[in-house]
C-alpha cells in the first residue's frame, strides 16, 4: 500500500514534469498552427526548420557560444582552482567569496551589471559580449566542480611527484591534471548545458541583431511561437538525452572494467 | 556573420592580459623552484575584477547618481514612493501635490511584497512537493531511485521559455485542460492571467532545484543511524522527525536558498502566464531599464534586490553553517 | 660505525610559518647507511625537519648540507633523496607498475630498464604478480610496500620515511618495522624515519633524534636515551618513568622521599636541585621493613607480562612493574640499586612525573 503510494507519487511528479514536454513535441508534428487541436501528422515544420534562417542563425550562436563559453571557463576555472587551492587559508577565502558572488547574484542582476559595464566601456553589444557574459557565469560552476577533486586528492601526491624527479609543470599535466579530470569534465557539462538554456544574462548582453534562441524565442514569444521552434527544441532534447545515455553507457562500461 | 568578428579592442584587451600573465609567472621562477602554483588563479582573479567587481560597482554608481551624474538619493526615494518625481516636479512648479490629490506610489513597493510573497509561496510548496519525492527516491530499498533522479533533471534540458510557453497550451481558454473538461462536460476554468497560473509556473520551473539538495542530503545519510534509533525504540514517524529529517536539514537549506533566489527575480513567466496583470520585481526591474530607459532607478532597484538576497541569505545559512548542503551537482 | 662520512648536515636550521616559529635551532648530521628516527609528539617539528631535507619546505634560516654541497635552494625533483610519504601518496590513476615505473619514465630511462628496475622492486617488496593491479584495491600494508618501491627504485642515497606505519595495524606494523629494517640493511642505504611512536623508534633505530616544540632535546642512541634521558621530558616520553625531585647530597649520593640513595651520578654539586628518574621496572618490591622507602598499593593491573602498581609513599606516587602481584591496600618496602638511579638537571614544573608519554595522533603539519 505505501508502496504503491510512494510510486504513484513519484510518477504524478514525474507527468507534472514531462506534460509540457509532451505537448511540445506532439505540436511539432501536428500538421496545423493551433497550439490545443491535433490537425494531423506531419513532419512540415522539421522541413521549415532547415529553411528558416534566423532560427538555423540562432541556433549556430547557441551552440558555438555554448562551446566556446564551456570551454574557456574550463580552462580559465580548471587553472583558478589549481591556484586557489595552492593559496594560503585567507586569500584563499577571499577567492571563494569572489567566486560565491556571481553564483548569489540574481540572473538579472549579474545581466544588467554585464550591460552597465559594456555601455560604460563602449563595448559594442553582440556576440563577443555574450559570449564573455556566458564564460563569466560558467567559471565558478567550473571551480566548484573542480576544487573538491583537489580537497579529495592526498595533499601529497603532487610532492610525491616532486620527490620522484618531477617538474612541477610535469607534476602538474601527470598528477593533478588527471586526477581533478573528472571534475574538469562535469564543469565541462555544466557550462555547456548552462550556456545553452540561459536567457536572462544573453538577453541583457547581445542586441537585437545577435539572437541565440533563448531571446529569439522571447521576441517571438508575443507574436505566438511557430512550430518550428517546436520541432528544434525536440531535435535539441532528443539529441541531448542521446549524448547523456552514451556518457552514461561509457561510465558504466569503464566501471567494469575496472 | 559579421557581427562574430572579435573587435580590435578585444584582442588588445586580451593581449593585456596575457601579457600580465606571462609577466607574473616570469617574475615568479624563482630560482629554478618553478612556477607558483597560485599564479594560475591569477587570469581569473583579473576576469572577476573585470566581470564582476566592476559591473557591480557600476551599479552601485548609478544607483546613487542621478541623470546627470550628481549625488543623489532620489533613486531610493522613489522606489518607496512611485510618484515622487511627479510631486518634486509639482512642488517646483508651485502646486501642492496633495491638493491635487496625489498620494505616495506604492506601485515600486507592492511588487516588491508581491513578488516576495510569491517567492514565499513558491518556495514552500516546492518544498511541500519536493521533499517527499526526494525522500521515496533515496529510499535504498527502492532500486529505481537514483535513476528516476536524473529524470528530474532531463526535463530542465528543455529551453526554460519554451516549457513556460508549453504551459501557455495546456492553461488557454482553447486550451487542452479546458478542451478536456469540455469534453467531460465540465465548466470552463479561467486557468490563465492571474497569479495562479505564474506560481504553477514557477513551481514547474524550480522543482528540480528543491529536490537534488534534498535527494543528495538525504541519500549521503548513513541508514545506520535510523536504524539505529529503531533500534532504540523509535517508531518509523519518530524516527523520521527526531533523525532523518533534522540530518536532511542542510539540503533543505540548500534547496530554499535555490529556490527562492530565482523565484524573486523572476521574469519572463509573469508575462507569459500572468499576463501583465502581475508584475514581479524582476520585470520591474528590465522595464526600468529598458522600456522606462532609466538606469539610475534601475540600478538602484537592483541594488535592492541583491541586498534582500544577500539578507536572506546569510540568514539561511546560520542553519547551515557548514555549507554541507548539496548542491545541484 | 661512528666513523662513517657524514652525508646530511642540518645547520642552525630554523622555520616560521607567518611568524610562528615552528623550528628552532637545529644542528643534526647524519651519516651515511644511519637509521635515524626523528621522534616526538605532534607538533614537535619533525615532520618539517623531514620536510626541509625533501626540499619541500623552506628554511627560514639555516642551511642544508648533502654531501659537502649546500642544496638548501635546491627543489625536491632535483635532490638525490626520496620519500615514502604519509598515507602513501601513491597516483590513484596509475596501477601500481605505473606508480613504481614513474620516477624512472621522469628520469626518461630505458624502457627495458624500468622494467627490470620495476620487476625487482615488486619482488623485494613481494608483491611480484601486482603489477597491472589499480593502486586503491589493494590494502594498506600492501599500499606501503608499493610506496617504498616506488621510493627506492630510484635508488636514492637517502630514503625519507614520514610516519610510514602510522595507518596499519599494530601486527602489520610490527612486521613491516623488522622488513624496513632488513631492506635498509640489504640496500644500505640511509633512512630518515619520522614518527610519534616510542617503541617504532627504539626497535628500528641506530640513532633517535628526540624533538619537541621545535627543539632537539637529545640525540643518541636508542639505548642511550632509554637509559639517560637527559630531561624528564625525554624519560617520559620514551617508556614510562617515575621523575622524582631531590636533592645531590655529594656525588654518588641522592636523596629524595626523605631517604639516601647511593647511585652512580657525578657531577652536579652539593646539596644542588636534581631531577631523579627511576623507571617502573627497575624499583624493587621488598618486605615492609626491608627497603628505603615504605609505600601502600593504591591500585594493580595486570599488563601481560608484569603488574603494573600503583604505590603511594609518603607524597609521592610510584608506578611500579612487577611479575610478582602484591594485593591492593598492602604495604610494601621499595628499593632501587643505585645503577639504576638517573639523575638529571632539573626541569621546570609542570613536567613532574605520572605523564604518560604522550602517544597522541600523527601530526597535521
């Protein structure tokens, strides 16, 4: 009995949080605009995706601003970290608190600050400044999954390295490095994923002329959203739940053999 | 795609940096103990003060600034009182403002208590929803658990806006909800534009943030300790009140931190399922900006809304002192 | 044996950490295939002294000296020593042929030679099918044995060892003390050893280095400072001891507890202030009337081997070791021959006798 209540529990949860996706995808392959009557199947707005070029614009400044966001904060964060963890007690809390800041900081907060500071310098708004937007967001995710890889490490293991003939520079690339990898990689993820869904920070950073589809999708969302964007978003889910069970499959293939 | 171009001045900012680096890990080979390892924090120490500092203490200067630059408190002024512009305005033109009928605008103050108040009401039934589903999935007898938790993340994958909007389908007039009632031959609901639907619509967007603490509090707890206090005595309610739910405290904190924060600062979902008709600060907050044009009182809005958080803050953590709660990750 | 070269001298060696000083004064040398044993309670600096000779640490004053050459600004990866490191440090995401092979494939040698090299380190430490194994599904003793392989095959002239036994099991321990001693004899090569243990120190040792707060309190032989610590300290933290104050009649005479004793001691004047250490197993139990001192059993516990008492006299308490049980509430006669009567300069107060050697946990440095 409490069983079963448990799990019908978890299932209504789960429908609460799968029902709109559901309909979102249905509506991509309904052949009508109507967002509630199911007017027949058809695959018209997966053909009108490919030739509608602000959504295939958008979406290429999505993913490469994802990309190349994840990717400097990992390396920026990756290397904070190493350095922060090498500090002494106090300095090193000051570092912390600084990296607390941007995470406390309220979205809309940290985008209209963003904003201030291009207006102030004349930095002209557009795809650079976004994308320097989105790297400053991802680097503290990048070292809060990082430093504790560096807490977990045996404290002396880089020494041990040292005492075995290593240069620090080659300590570093053989010792820590692969150690703290899989931390450096679920930052990875993180700014990936976080770059990708964020709107409120591209919105207040980019202009009207540099859309991702987060604030494409907002300018639209007044005049009504095409089932185009429907159909993306679909392909998008579809694709990121297939990079996450083959992550997954590998995790689990690389346990056994160990 | 002209606009991806990097403009000059990036490079030579980059170059400055760079540059700086290179200088500091120069000056730091002393001799031949290689590098510190503390310069590597050295780029991200000049990006936060870049990036973050600085954007902040821009705000804090239009905050207290007004148009023309001068020192001036009106900002706040006016954030209690919508309509003191106006009646500074009158009184140097010679009128009495209260002649004329026009009181003190609390329109800047009520959507502060309003959205704080759906912030309240939304953090709690988050945590009402949220902590029995985090607490069946860590039960270690139930198998399925630690998998059906990445099913609460998968949904989030999907633009925010675009589930939001999904809602807007479900919620409508024509919608499928009323469709269905329709179809039962039940009365039409207005279940769209008011407050109601902008809470559903945060409760769907912050679940997950109520429920990874609160699983990974509760799924790190040693299943000793409740057996011990069976052990001892403890019925399964007991147990839970004086045992699991006291441990699973730190995720607790962690989540209404998490939830909380964003749902003040909404936006975007008020418009989309309240229609106008309920505005949160954080929509008067990018309206002040950048339909009103006015920074000065936008910043000092914002400057507001970072001192509640930080409050709210640092009140939630003297129950966490630790910082032990989970995170996300 | 004491005329071997000298190969490591620590000169005036001293070490603050934001200006707590942490090292004071510290003048060692140790000479080549010496096992010597830095021990004291936590804190008492050892570990950093350990630390300075690896390189890992600075001096804040002071030099280091290795065959003759200052190497005091020399960085770990270029000094001729090794070291087996606290809670092994071995590289969790190397096996444990990687983890031997590692200063060898820094040191870009052959690869066949690191295979022989690696080989033969695995059968010295007898865990020759292990190689292909992952560090962490091995135990601790086993994850010791790998860590002074991979220490040794470089063969270093020096081989640090810092608490090395602190994490395994007293039986484990016991054995790995008699194989660390039999590899250092087999490869003479010289051994540092830093550890809190009293008894590690006594069995392994040709030299112990006693420290405490930063300071070194007697350098000697195990024997040497078993049989004449030169301060209370020393007498109480290396096996237990009874520390009585008194007073140097003449020399070779010493009363204490209202008594004369005849002991050995020369040399600290009349009539002068004396610390008198006797330990638990050299006071004698004699019939009531037939020893100096006249005391009551407060207490007895048996220890296995001996009878640990508990015997007031006048104002002072005495523990005892006996293989013969007196019965609590008896009184008993005490004497001691004067041989093993050890007197020393006295201390400041607060170290009086009944301390037990503090054994507490490794240090944190």
């Amino acid at each position: 009995m409490s069983r079963m209540f448990k799990r019908g529990y978890l299932a209504l949860m789960l429908l609460f949080l799968y029902v709109p996706i559901l309909v979102l995808i249905v509506q991509s392959f309904n052949a009508g605009v109507s967002r509630a009557k199911w007017q027949g199947f058809s695959l018209k707005w997966y053909i009108d995706l490919f030739n509608s070029a602000s959504i295939i614009n958008a979406f290429y400044i999505t993913l490469t601003i994802a990309l190349l966001s994840a990717l400097f904060a990992t390396i920026l964060g990756t290397l904070a970290a190493i350095g922060i963890h090498a500090m002494q007690k106090r300095p090193q809390g000051i570092m912390m608190t600084l990296t607390n800041i941007p995470m406390t900081m309220p979205d809309i907060v940290t985008g209209i600050s963003l904003m201030l500071l291009y207006i102030f310098t004349r930095i002209p708004r557009g795809y650079f400044s976004m994308l320097l937007a989105h790297i400053t967001f991802n680097i503290p995710y990048v070292i809060l999954s990082v430093m504790p890889k560096l807490k977990q490490m045996n404290k002396f293991s880089y020494e041990a390295a040292l005492d075995l003939g290593a240069t620090p520079g080659y300590a570093l690339r053989h010792v820590i490095l692969p150690s703290v990898m899989p931390g450096v990689i679920t930052g990875a993820l993180l700014s990936f994923t976080l770059s990708l869904d964020d709107f409120t920070i591209s919105y207040f950073t980019t202009s009207p002329l540099v859309q991702n589809l987060s604030t494409l999708i907002y300018s639209e969302a007044r005049k009504g959203i095409k089932p185009t964007m429907n159909a993306l978003s679909a392909l998008m889910f579809v694709a990121l739940l297939v990079l996450l069970l083959a992550v997954n499959r590998r995790a689990n293939l690389v346990k056994e053999t160990k | 795609m002209s606009a991806m171009a990097f403009p000059p001045w990036a490079v030579w900012l980059m170059l400055l940096g760079l540059a700086a680096f290179a200088g500091m890990i120069a000056l730091s080979i002393r001799r031949n103990r290689g590098i510190r390892r503390t310069l590597f924090a050295f780029p991200y120490g000049l990006w936060i003060v870049v990036f973050t500092l600085i954007p902040l203490l821009l705000i804090g200067y239009y905050a207290f600034t007004d148009r023309s630059g001068a020192f001036t408190l009106d900002n706040f002024r006016t954030f209690w009182d919508s309509n003191f512009e106006m009646r500074k305005q009158m009184l140097d033109m010679g009128f009495d403002p209260a002649d004329l009928g026009i009181a003190r605008g609390n329109v800047n103050m009520d959507t502060l208590i309003y959205s704080l108040w759906m912030a309240f009401l939304c953090t709690l039934i988050c945590l009402a929803m949220g902590y029995p589903a985090a607490l069946f999935m860590a039960d270690r007898n139930f198998k399925l658990g630690s998998t059906l938790v990445v099913l609460f993340i998968i949904p989030m994958w999907m633009n925010f806006l675009l589930r939001t909007i999904a809602w807007m389908s479900l919620l409508e007039d024509n919608g499928l909800i009323n469709t269905l009632l329709g179809a039962l031959g039940l009365p039409r609901m207005q279940l769209m534009y008011n407050s109601r639907a902008v809470l559903l619509g945060m409760v769907y967007n912050y679940l997950p943030f109520m429920v990874f603490p609160i699983y990974n509090a509760l799924s790190k707890q040693d299943p000793k300790l409740s057996e011990a206090a069976m052990d001892l005595g403890a019925n399964a309610a007991l147990t839970f009140f004086k045992v699991t739910l006291p441990l699973s405290l730190p995720g607790v904190i962690s989540g209404i931190t998490m939830v909380f924060m964003p749902s003040v600062t909404t936006f975007f979902i008020p418009r989309v399922l309240g229609g106008g008709n309920t505005e949160m600060f954080g929509d008067l907050i990018e309206r002040t900006f950048l339909s009103a044009d006015n920074w000065n009182l936008g910043s000092a809005l914002s400057l507001i809304m970072m001192v509640l958080i930080l409050l709210s803050l640092t009140t939630l953590r003297k129950f966490d002192p630790e910082g032990e709660g989970g995170t996300m990750i | 044996m004491q005329e071997r070269p000298r190969l490591i001298n620590l000169e005036n060696i001293s070490k603050e950490y934001d200006g707590v000083r942490v090292l004071s004064d510290i003048n060692l040398y140790i000479r080549k295939n010496e096992f010597v044993t830095l021990l004291g309670p936590s804190g008492c600096g050892k570990t950093t002294t350990l630390r300075i000779i690896g390189g890992f640490e600075r001096a804040t004053t002071g030099r280091v000296l290795f065959d003759g050459q200052d190497i005091t600004d020399l960085p770990p990866y270029k000094r001729k020593v090794n070291t087996v490191f606290q809670k092994y440090a071995l590289f969790p995401h190397l096996n444990v042929y990687e983890n031997i092979a590692f200063g060898l494939k820094v040191a870009k040698r052959p690869r066949d030679e690191i295979r022989r090299k690696v080989e033969k380190m695995l059968a010295l430490v007898n865990l020759r099918s292990y190689g292909k194994r992952s560090v962490e599904s091995l135990s601790g003793g086993q994850q010791q044995r790998i860590a002074i392989a991979r220490a040794l095959v470089n063969e270093p002239e020096v081989l640090l060892l810092d608490e090395p036994l602190g994490a395994l099991d007293l039986k484990l321990r016991q054995e790995m003390q008699l194989e660390l001693k039999r590899m250092q004899q087999m490869l003479g090569i010289t051994f540092i050893y830093v550890t809190h243990d009293q008894e590690e120190a006594l069995t392994m040792s040709d030299i112990i280095v006693v420290m405490k707060d930063g300071y070194i309190q007697q350098i000697g032989t195990p024997k040497d400072v078993y049989d004449e610590p030169k301060s209370a300290f020393v007498a109480n933290f290396i096996g237990q001891s009874n520390i009585i104050r008194g007073e140097m009649v003449h020399d070779c005479l010493v009363n204490f507890c209202g008594a004369d004793f005849p002991c050995v001691d020369k040399g600290f004047g009349s009539n002068a202030p004396v610390d008198v250490l006797i330990r638990p197993e050299d006071l004698q139990i004699v019939p009531e009337d037939e020893g100096r001192l006249k005391g009551i059993v407060r207490s007895v516990l048996f220890k296995g081997v001996h009878y640990e008492m508990i015997i007031d006299s006048g104002a002072m308490r005495f523990k005892v070791h006996s293989t013969v049980m007196q019965p609590e509430g008896s009184t008993v006669g005490l004497d001691v021959i004067p041989f093993n009567i050890h007197i020393m300069k006295p201390m400041p107060k607060e170290e009086t006798q009944f301390e037990e050697a503090t054994q507490s946990e490794e240090e944190t440095a």
